[in-house]
C-alpha cells in the first residue's frame, strides 16, 4: 500500500520529533559512589548515569566531566557518597486502603470514591518516596485506580507507575465478594454493583473482560479463602478448576497476566494448574507445589509483611475475629513455608500486600526475605530485574541501562551489606524527575515546568 506525500510526512515527522527533542532537552548527569545498574550481577564502582527526556541515555565509569557527559546545560547531581541502584518494584499493593484499619471500617460506609481516591494520591506519593518507582495493583476499583494511574502517567500527580487489576475476580461469598457479612439491604447493592462476582466459567469470562473494558493491565482472581475477608471458613479452596481455567484463559487471550490470591494448598495447585502467571501469598505451600512452581514457570510473591501486619492489626481490635482466627494460622506457618520454597528454587518476585501493612513500609519486606534465606543481592533483584521480568516490562524497567526509564534510587550505604538500608533511601527518582534528594521531598511539580 502506498503512503499519500501528506502520510508521509506526518509519519516522518513522528519519527524526526522525538530524535529533535533528545537532542535539545537538558540533560540530568548523576555522579554515583557505587552503582548496582544490572541486579543479580556484581556493582560498580564510582559511575556516571546520563539522563534526558525520563530516559538513561550513558553509562560511564567514573566520575565523568558533566558538561563532556550531558553537554554545556546539563545539571549534575552529586550523589559520589551514596549508594545508587534501580528504582524499586513492588508487585502488590492496594493504593487505595486506610492505613488507620479501625477508622477506616468506621468512616467507610460515609465515604464516596472521591474521598478514596484522594486517600489514594497520598498514598501513591509516600510510596514513591519510599523507593517504589513502580507497583502492581492488585484489587482497586477499576475506574478509581485508572484515573490515578494516568494522572501519574501524565505528571500530574507524584506517584509510581501503577499497574492496574482493578477489582479482584471472586465467587459468590468468596474472599472477593465485598457483600459478606453485610445486612440485606446493603447485600442487595453491593451484588448489583460488583462486576467482579462471577459463578461459573461463563460468568467469570464476563468478569475478566469487564475489567478489561475498563482499562485493567492484569487480572487477578482469588483461588481461595483470605485473611481479611470478613467471612468463616478458612483459608482453602474458593473456585472450581474450569472457573480458575476460564479466568487464566480470558486474560491470557487478551495479553493480560495473571495473578491468582491463594493461601491454601489446594488452592495453590488449581490455580498453578490452570495456568496462572503468579502465586500472591502461598502461605500452605508444600514440597509438591514448589516442584509445581518449578514445572510451570509460575512466580511466586510472598508478601510476608502481610500476615504478621494483619496480626497486630486484629490483636488490637482493628479487623474482625473472622480475621483474627485466620491471621493466627496465616503468621505462624507462613514463614517456614517461604523458606523452604525459596531454597526448593522457586522464582521470587518482590511483594508486599501494602495496604494490609502500611504504604511507605514497603522495603521492611526486605529484612523478612533475607530473614527465611535470601541474600541482600537476590532480595534486591526480586524487586528489580525479576519483578520487571513478570510485569513483562524488562525493555523498560529492572535496570539501570541506556535506553531504560530512569527509575532510580540511591541509599547512604550498600544494601548489598544491610539490606535494611533500603527503608531509608537518600534520593528517588521516576523517569526523570526528582522527587527526593538528600532525603528530603522535592517540589512538585518540578521548577520550570508548566
């Protein structure tokens, strides 16, 4: 087919314009006393990262001269005392919940999605500030966490990039379905308006694909029981094999991957089955579906600040005793479980369940890692390259490299040595723009910006 002279040059003109704009737009060099730019591999010493247009554009050893580096406008950040690595990953967080557990099962029948949303926006700013350049959503409403989403996209609002599920896909009294426990009248309209709620493979094809139609990037369903669901009936099983297999199905035909909420044993080998991208939680894992994780290729998120979290919240009397019953089983087993399926060589990527614990607390994730074997450095790749290779996004993300987003943090001291070093990071920055320095919140928007 051939182009019009008028298609032509539009087209050339997509491609010419950005090519223009690297050449013109002022550089951002950073001086790095040590540098971690490809996880899993030994770090570097003094280095210099160059930046334009939200992208690494060089990489040099030393401290190289600024203007040489970036050219004559270029604005040199010194971080020649600090430890610098990729910005980090974390593949579960729920931006939308109350840190406060009590007040938000009081407030929560007043509010209305506005005022979640705005809780939301606070929230997505403490946690980029915390290190997190990038989180998967996995259970927000669709519509709320979208509209976050993009405005982050769109430098709007501070906040990491967000990867959206929107709302978890659930069977009908599952850990999903937000009517449980509710009276009748607010049962009757918590069912009319729960688009997630599916019975049935046909039924969880349509759940699937409503999100989708509303802007979902992945899918998660609940293969079994919660912790925080105010409902009996354990941790185990919550869906049929051909209901799990419908929903893996669905999302995978649309490109999207999948992330299957499962605890019980049971529930962990259905969803592996069925063909999940991803396991969140496995507190009852065992032997057999360690081999079943090998086999399949799955990835498991542990999110081992969830459970004790949920713990003290229930103990203080801030969740439901249908918690606290099931938070008793899920803290004491889960941790033994997670170290034999980190030793059995499990991949592991970097979660953490934020919004059962609190946002900004994200990195204590780290400690607890290393805690049931991991080494700092297999820690710190979990939530760099390795989560970057399940988002599917290892083009963009993971590490620090010409042509990858500059997404970069920087800590006093090499968490290759204490890893805890990552709850303190010293400088934050997500494609481009600096949004801490010297451990100290930046002007947002950036000066000069309209």
């Amino acid at each position: 087919m051939r182009l019009s002279v008028a298609a032509a040059f539009a087209a050339l003109c997509l491609v010419a314009a950005p090519q223009a704009s690297a050449q013109t737009a002022p550089a951002t060099v950073i001086h790095a006393g040590g540098l971690l730019d490809r996880p899993g591999q030994a770090p570097r010493g003094p280095s210099t990262l160059v930046i334009r247009d939200g992208r690494i554009v060089a990489l040099h050893d030393g401290h190289a001269d600024p203007a040489r580096a970036g050219g004559l406008d270029a604005r040199l950040i010194d971080l020649k005392d600090q430890f610098v690595l990729p910005g980090l990953i974390d593949m579960h967080v729920h931006i939308f919940s109350d840190d406060d557990k009590l007040r938000g099962r009081i407030e929560g029948p007043t509010r209305d999605i506005e005022d979640v949303v705005i809780l939301g926006a606070d929230n997505a700013r403490r946690t980029l500030e915390a290190g997190f350049t990038t989180v998967r959503d996995l259970g927000s409403d669709v519509r709320s966490v979208t509209a976050l989403r993009d405005g982050i996209a769109a430098g709007l609002l501070p906040g990491p990039t967000i990867v959206a599920a929107g709302g978890a896909i659930s069977v009908t009294g599952g850990h999903g379905d937000g009517s449980n426990n509710l009276n009748r009248d607010l049962t009757a309209v918590a069912h009319a308006r729960q688009a997630t709620v599916c019975n049935g493979p046909e039924d969880c094809r349509r759940a699937v694909r409503s999100q989708i139609s509303q802007g979902a990037e992945v899918i998660k369903f609940m293969a079994t029981g919660g912790v925080n669901s105010n409902v009996a009936g354990g941790l185990g099983r919550q869906m049929y094999d051909d209901e799990m297999k419908a929903v893996v199905e669905t999302a995978h035909m649309f490109g999207r991957k999948v992330a299957a909420h499962a605890h019980g044993t049971d529930g962990i080998e259905a969803a592996l089955r069925a063909g999940v991208d991803s396991i969140e939680h496995g507190t009852f894992g065992t032997a057999g579906t360690d081999a079943l994780f090998r086999k399949t290729g799955a990835w498991f998120v542990p999110t081992m600040l969830a459970p004790q979290a949920a713990l003290a919240q229930a103990r203080a009397g801030a969740r439901s005793r249908n918690t606290l019953e099931k938070a008793e089983v899920a803290a004491r087993t889960a941790m033994e479980n997670h170290r034999r399926a980190i030793a059995s060589g499990v991949k592991i990527a970097f979660g953490t369940d934020t919004g059962v614990s609190s946002h900004g607390d994200n990195a204590k994730e780290f400690a607890l890692m290393v805690g049931v074997g991991m080494t700092p450095a297999q820690a710190i790749k979990a939530a760099t390259a390795d989560a970057a290779e399940l988002l599917g996004r290892s083009e963009t993300l993971g590490s620090l490299e010409p042509g990858k987003d500059a997404d970069i943090v920087a800590t006093a001291r090499s968490p290759l040595d204490d890893v805890t070093e990552l709850e303190r990071p010293t400088f934050v920055m997500r494609r481009g723009v600096v949004h801490k320095l010297a451990g100290e919140r930046q002007p947002f928007p950036p000066a000069g910006r309209p």
